[in-house]
C-alpha cells in the first residue's frame, strides 16, 4: 500500500451493495478523480424481503458520475438485468416452487457496464483491461450447457471459466465468487477450487471478489488478491499506470457526514 506517483489511473473497488447504492454514490463523491467504479456482483437485493429494507431504484445509478463496471452476484433483481423474465409453471430439474425465471439473451437494462463472461472493459484512453466472472458457484450446475432455468441465471459454469482464459494479465478480474486458497481464514475455506487455476492462468494485477462480506487482502504471485467487506463498510483505491501495471493500492473509509 502506499501513496501513488504522479499521474496515476484510479478505479475504485466496491463489495456488495445489496440494494443500497449510497455508497456507490459517497464513493464518488469522495473520489472525483476516480475514472470507474468496479463492483463485485450482489448490486441489488433480488429477493423480497431479503434485506430490512427495499432496493433502491435501480435507475438511480445512471447518475453516478463514474462509469459502473460490474459482474452480478447470486441474489439480483433479475428481470432488471435483461436475464431472466418471470413465469408460472416450474422448469422441469429446477427445484424452485411457484413462479420461476426463464433465461433471456443476457444484455442488461440497467446503467452502465455489466461485464459476462469473456467480456471487457477498457479504461478510455489506457491500456487498463477489466474482465468478469459473474455469479456463484454449483458443483451440480457447473458443466451442464447454459442457458440455465429459473434463478439458477445466477450461477457461472465450466464454460464461463473457460471464457475468461483468453484474457492474459489484466489489470483487474472481477469475480463474485471467491477463489479457494484466496486468503487465511474464512475466505480461504470458501473459496471454489475451480477458480484457483483460473488465477494462475490470468495472472492478472488485482482480483476483486465478494459474497463473503469478509475483507482480506493477499498477495498470489503477480495478483493482489482483495476480498471486498460490503460496500456499506468502505471501498478500495486502486492506482494503476495507463498501461495496466498495478503501482498501490488502500482500504479506504467513508467520511463521516
């Protein structure tokens, strides 16, 4: 960690937001120079009454004043995401009950920039790669051929790993999954092995990941390795040169009101 030479490339690092996008905004607000915002997936709550309070409106983040690049988790507002749309009868192998979602061409309503698998964002004018890995991880679903049935749209599987192998050092993978070994304690145990040699192939600058709500930071070869708290608990300054080469990095709180 440390402070940044001069004219560095900031991107800020967001965890779960879980329907509550202040953050995303004190973010910015806090960071004017930043030129994106990167999030790790759980963007919205999805499930009714999942949190103690409702979504924000989803629409609210096309004011956000730096573009939002980000990967969706395993509890989205889908039919939002342009992923799945609601029906009345279950899919057949699903064990879902009531009404379920069918899968849909997966191009997003909401703003910004929703990476899939094998996609990239490109910071504008720099050399800065961003590449995704959404959703979360079933041992069951994991090579069975996409589209999936119902909510499980919220898993990635072998074929969206594979996607991402293309992809060589980028300067930041973002995964909302964790990958095992990723760091001591919680996030070690939970991580998915399926996404270890996925690490060592890309090598990339900076992992990012969520759905532990747990920060860790570690150091895996070339790759910084920082499993994000909830977005609510502070975000991360990353500072890169035009060309994609990490230089620091910091746990950054939000100012007090």
């Amino acid at each position: 960690m440390g402070t940044a030479p001069d004219n560095p490339v900031l991107l800020l690092g967001l965890g779960d937001a879980h329907g509550d996008f202040a953050s995303l905004f004190a973010a910015a607000r806090q960071e004017p120079a930043a030129r994106a915002i990167l999030q790790v997936g759980d963007l919205t709550a999805g499930k009714p009454g999942r949190e103690s309070r409702p979504d924000d409106d989803p629409g609210t983040l096309a004011s956000l004043p730096h573009p939002l690049v980000w990967v969706h988790g395993n509890h989205e507002r889908w039919e939002r995401l342009g992923l799945a749309d609601a029906a009345q009868a279950p899919v057949a192998g699903d064990t879902t009950t009531g009404a379920v979602l069918r899968a849909f061409p997966p191009r997003p309503q909401l703003p910004h920039y929703h990476l899939q698998a094998g996609e990239a964002y490109v910071v504008p004018g720099t050399d800065i790669r961003v590449v995704g890995l959404p959703g979360n991880y079933a041992p069951t679903w994991y090579e069975r051929e996409k589209p999936f049935p119902g909510d499980r749209v919220r898993h990635f599987n072998a074929a969206d790993v594979m996607a991402l192998e293309r992809f060589h050092r980028p300067a930041v993978l973002l995964m909302h999954e964790a990958f095992r070994g990723q760091a001591p304690g919680r996030i070690g145990l939970m991580g998915v092995p399926v996404l270890t040699p996925l690490i060592r192939c890309l090598q990339p600058a900076v992992c990012l990941t969520g759905h532990h709500h747990t920060f860790a930071a570690a150091e895996h070869g070339p790759t910084l390795a920082l499993a994000m708290p909830r977005a609510q608990e502070g975000y991360v300054r990353l500072w890169f040169t035009p060309h994609g080469e990490r230089l620091s990095w910091e746990l950054a709180p939000f100012d007090a009101d």
